[in-house]
C-alpha cells in the first residue's frame, strides 16, 4: 500500500434505530384527514341549506303566478276566463319556458300561448287540495317545475286544476353556480387550513430538532447538558435526560475512583512482596500470606462496591424485608448456636435495594452482633418517613463513643482477636449510601451493648 494513501474511515457505524414512521406525517395526515371530513359534511350540509333556499325562492315565486291566476279567473258559460291577463310575457311567447294550463274532468284543458301545440299532463285521479309542487320530464327537451292546485270556482260545479310550469334550466343554473362555488371556497379553505397544519407541526416539533442538536453537541463534547430553553411540555423530558447523563457521568466518575482507589490499595501489598522477594527474605512466604490476604480484603469490599452501584440504577430494584431477615438468622444461627436471635417488626416491609445487596448488609450486622455479643441479639425493623429502619441490638461491650467512626474505616478491628477482615462496617455503609441509605452506631438502651442502626428507602 502506497503511503500517500488516503486514510480509511474505521469508525464503527451507527446502530440504525428502529422507527415507527414520522411523526410530522402522522399529525399532519391526522389534520388532515380530519379537515378534509369535516369540510365534506359541511359543504354538504351547506349545499343542502342553500339549494333548498334557492329552490324555495324558485317555488315561491311559481305560486305566487299560481294564486294570481286563481284569484282572477271566474265562470262564463260553464269555462274558465281571467279578468285580467298574465302580466309576464313569457306566457305569449312559445316554448319560452314559463307556462299556465287550467284542466278538469269533462272540460277540454286550455293554456297559455307559450304552450302552443303541447300541454301538461293532468293526472285526475288524484286531488290537490294545497299547492303541490314536482319535477316533469313530461316535456323530452326541457325538464319542468310545476306547481299546480284544485280549486272550486263559485258557480262552477267541478274543480278545476290550475297549473304553472317552469322550464328548471335557470334553477338549474343557479345551482350549479352555487355548487361551483362552494367547491372552489371549500377547497381552497381546506388546502389553507392543512397548509396551516403542517406549519403548525413543524414549529410544534421544532424543540425536538433543538434536543437532537443538543444531543449532537453533547456526544461533539461542546457541552456536558442540554442547557437550551425549552417549552414547558418538552421541558420535563430534557431535565429526565440531563438527569439520565448525570447519572451516567456519576457512575463513570465512581467506576475511575474505585479503581484509583484499589489500585492505590493493592500498590502497598505488591510493593512489600517485590522488597521481600528481592531481598530473599527469610519470612517471604509468611509475607505473601498475609499480603495476599490483605489484597483480598480489598477486592472483596471494592467488589462489593462495584456490584451495589451497577444496580443502583434500576428503578425496578426492590426486596422483601422479612425473607431476607429470616435467611440472615438462620444462615448466622447455624455459624453461633449458642447465640439467641430474637426478630420483631411489620411482615409486609420493602426496600428499593436489591436482594443480594440486602442479605449481605443485614448478614455483616447480624453476625458482628453475634459474634461481638454475649449471647443475645435483637432486631427490630419498623417503617419511618418513606424509610425502613433496622434496629440491631446485642449485648456485648459495646463500643466507646469515640471509637465508633473509626470502625466504618477499611481493615479497622476493635477485636482483633476474633477472626475477620475489618471490611463488614465499611461495606455496609458504602453500600447503603449507594442506595440512599444511612447507618449509625448507637448505644443500647435494653441490652446495654451495641446498636446499629440501618435505614433503607421504602419501597412500600
């Protein structure tokens, strides 16, 4: 390979995230699927109001031609005549579109001249007592609106049926340009509004954008938080983030000191074995022995550590306190028999600790109060302002007030000659304080020895 070859890019790739499809689509198309139906039923509702209207007015105007000619017509000779003639021209001219017709049984129907070789069908078989008004195709060129009405003339013996017919294309016309209209006004006021909609979820979804640049900015290591204004309903989501970040960050920050911590813990053991083993020491083995056991005091209590902050995280962690205690006395009364354990308290406790870190803190306070003690321990647990609190007392010696911070130091033994480590106390205060917990020592009032007291969040 040459060495003026360009460097390849050996950054691993982005994972692809799954995507349920885009949100700014599925708002809009909710926006506008719902514009869209509403529009259609109130361009319909509206259609339905303004032809009626227009049909109406079209109606009224036909029978107010019909009652004028009711009123003016009278009886000579057994027919029909009108005292005056129609005002409208329409009905002197042929075919014009506006017509009159006057028909009864055993009369010949008569009409106007605008009619001229043609006349309106008149169905005797039925009467028209009000004004009725209908469609007729009866005519194939022209499509008509009739209004029509029997009515008794005085000195008439039958009833006569006077009709006037309209031709529909100028209502029809009206309609049209009615609908044409709407559907022009409609349209454009439903591109307007779901133009408006995608406007408004775009500028909706903004802050959103602003989060993914936040992010960007944050992984470029330009800032350590989002630190951008943000509106009130997105506000919540970057605080739970920037809490998640610092979270992490704390846990990373606890992850290099506990191993700056153990490194600097096993560098002492490791440098005395090496000076040992260069000098050819008489007692190196005794030297490596008790080294080694130091070193794993050290890894057991930072593993510990390492094990309580890995799951303090969960928000799911939770123990059942009463289970945990009773393995705890059974598992410390098989190791000192000739110690009593006595347990009160409520059955239904929990704690937001996880089960194991549970057993090993209430295990190291349980077994130091019988192993320390004379004979006797007893355990309280009761619930306290959002807390558990444990309650172990014995009957030993106690320890002098002065003492007491010393013995939650890594390797401190106020009785060395009993066997042990010297890390029970400081696991069980590191590891409640990585649960939000506290433990205290104290003296006790009813056995006269030791007391620890343990608290713990509820989970309950």
């Amino acid at each position: 390979m040459s060495d003026n070859a360009a460097p390849q890019d050996i950054s691993p790739p982005n994972p692809r995230v799954r995507t349920t499809g885009s949100l700014s689509r599925r708002m809009i198309g909710v926006a506008a699927a719902w514009i869209l139906l509403l529009l259609c039923g109130g361009g319909y509702a509206l259609d339905r109001v303004l032809t009626g209207a227009v049909t109406k007015n079209f109606d009224d105007q036909l029978e107010y031609v019909l009652n004028a000619q009711i009123v003016s017509s009278e009886i000579a000779d057994g027919e029909v005549i009108f005292n005056r003639a129609a005002a409208d021209q329409r009905f002197l001219e042929p075919y014009s579109g506006l017509y009159w017709q006057v028909s009864a049984k055993g009369h010949e129907p008569f009409g106007s001249r605008s009619l001229w070789d043609r006349r309106l069908a008149y169905g005797g078989t039925h009467e028209d007592l009000s004004v009725h008004v209908y469609d007729s195709a009866q005519f194939p060129d022209e499509k008509l609106r009739i209004v029509e009405r029997d009515v008794q003339i005085p000195g008439s013996p039958v009833k006569w049926r006077f009709q006037v017919a309209q031709s529909r294309a100028g209502l029809n016309a009206q309609i049209k340009v009615l609908r044409s209209t709407l559907l022009k006004s409609f349209a454009l006021l439903g591109f307007g509004l779901i133009v408006m909609a995608a406007l408004q979820t775009f500028y909706g979804l903004w802050p959103l954008r602003k989060v993914r640049e936040e992010i960007a900015r944050m992984r470029a290591g330009k800032a350590r938080q989002i630190e951008r204004a943000m509106p009130i309903e997105v506000a919540p989501m970057v605080e739970e983030l920037n809490a998640l970040i610092e979270h992490n960050e704390k846990q990373a920050e606890e992850a290099r000191r506990h191993a700056g911590n153990l490194a600097h813990a096993l560098k002492t053991p490791l440098t005395v074995i090496m000076n040992a083993a260069t000098a050819q020491a008489d007692d190196l083995g005794e030297t490596v022995v008790r080294e080694a056991r130091t070193m794993r005091r050290q890894v057991d209590h930072h593993l510990a550590r390492a094990r309580a902050v890995g799951r303090r995280g969960s928000a799911h962690s939770r123990a059942d306190v009463w289970p945990s205690l009773e393995s705890v006395e059974r598992a410390v009364a098989r190791l000192y028999r000739h110690v009593r354990i006595d347990t009160d308290g409520p059955k239904d406790l929990q704690v937001h600790v996880e089960r194991q870190d549970l057993d090993e803190m209430l295990g190291n306070l349980v077994e130091n109060a019988a192993k320390y003690g004379g004979g006797s321990v007893f355990v309280t647990v009761k619930a306290q302002a959002g807390f558990v609190e444990f309650l172990i007392e014995d009957d030993g010696m106690g320890i002098p007030e002065e003492q007491r911070a010393r013995i939650f130091d890594r390797g401190v033994r106020l009785d060395s000659g009993k066997p042990g480590t010297g890390l029970g106390m400081a696991i069980v205060r590191d590891v409640a304080e990585i649960y939000g917990g506290t433990v205290a020592l104290e003296e006790s009032d009813d056995l006269g020895g030791l007391l620890v007291r343990l608290r713990l969040p509820a989970a309950n």
